[in-house]
C-alpha cells in the first residue's frame, strides 16, 4: 500500500514522529508539566507562609504554656522572707513538719532572673515528703530545685535523732 503513496517515505515518518510527540504530549507531557508548574507555585507559596511567626495560632497556644510555666516561678523576691516563707510555713505547720531554720541568702545563687533560697525543715520521714509533694504542687511559692536529707544526731543524747530536710527553692524574680 505504501508503495502506491504519492509522498516519499521519509516525510511519511517525519509525520508520524510528529503526530506520536502530539499524542504523547497530549497524554503525558502535559499533565507532568501542569503538576510541575504547579509544585513550583506551592513551593514558593510554602516559602511565604512557611515561617512560624506567620501562624498566629501555634504562637498564642505557646505563649499560654509560657505563661503558665512562669506562674510556677513567679513570687515577689522583695517580699519573700515574709509572704513565701510565712506561706511555706503555714503549709508546714498542716503536715507537722517545722521550718527550722532559713539561712542567709548566698549571692552565688543569685542570677539575673532566678533566686535560690534554702529552706532547712524538720520532722519524720513520711511528714517530710508528704510536704515536700504538696510544695511541689503549690502555686506562686517558687519552684522546688533540690532537696537533700540529713539526719543529725547529738552528741549528747545518741538516742535522740533528728532528720532535717534541705529545700531549695527557685523564685524568678
């Protein structure tokens, strides 16, 4: 049949090779173009709104956590040896537990946003950390950093025992 084709063979497959890269564009070529110009646009529009600032709801649920993380550590430092401390010891005072002694402030605990208080407290062991879970859980009293227990004896009396607790307490100023 070909033989009676008035064209020459050369521009028969010059044809066909063109009208099969139509078809193929038609089929594929075009939507793998259409998809990639469309990656590009979502790139570019990721880019823009990628960034964090951008996103005001991610912003307002971290600044509540803050919040709330900072409530823990917030205390008025100028009035803590009356308020905090008279606090600690009314709670104290409700698990049989006694505020022994509360040392002088070292100003190597001091730093620009936190100060470290010890408290020294005083009673049985089971009093003593019923206490110290309740002042973990309190509110606005400073956050509870280390704690250290001693058990002191006299020298006097061997019998007598006395176990004391060490508190440090974290107040941000």
């Amino acid at each position: 049949m070909l033989k009676w084709w008035p064209f020459k063979k050369e521009y028969l497959l010059i044809a066909g090779a063109v009208i099969l890269l139509l078809i193929c564009y038609q089929l594929a070529f075009k939507n793998t173009i259409t998809a990639w110009q469309f990656n590009r646009q979502l790139k570019t529009q990721l880019q823009q709104t990628g960034d964090i600032s951008y996103q005001p709801g991610y912003l307002d649920r971290k600044s509540k956590n803050l919040e709330h993380i900072l409530v823990l550590y917030r205390s008025d430092t100028a009035l803590f040896r009356s308020n905090t401390i008279s606090t600690i010891a009314v709670l104290a005072e409700k698990y049989r537990v006694k505020l022994a002694e509360v040392p002088a402030q070292d100003e190597v605990y001091h730093t620009e946003r936190a100060i470290i208080q010890k408290l020294n407290f005083e009673g049985d062991f089971f009093a003593l950390n019923s206490f110290l879970n309740q002042l973990e859980s309190s509110e606005s009293v400073g956050v509870v950093r280390a704690v250290e227990f001693k058990l002191q004896r006299k020298d006097a009396e061997p019998v007598s025992k006395k176990l004391m607790m060490g508190v440090y307490m974290e107040i941000s100023r």
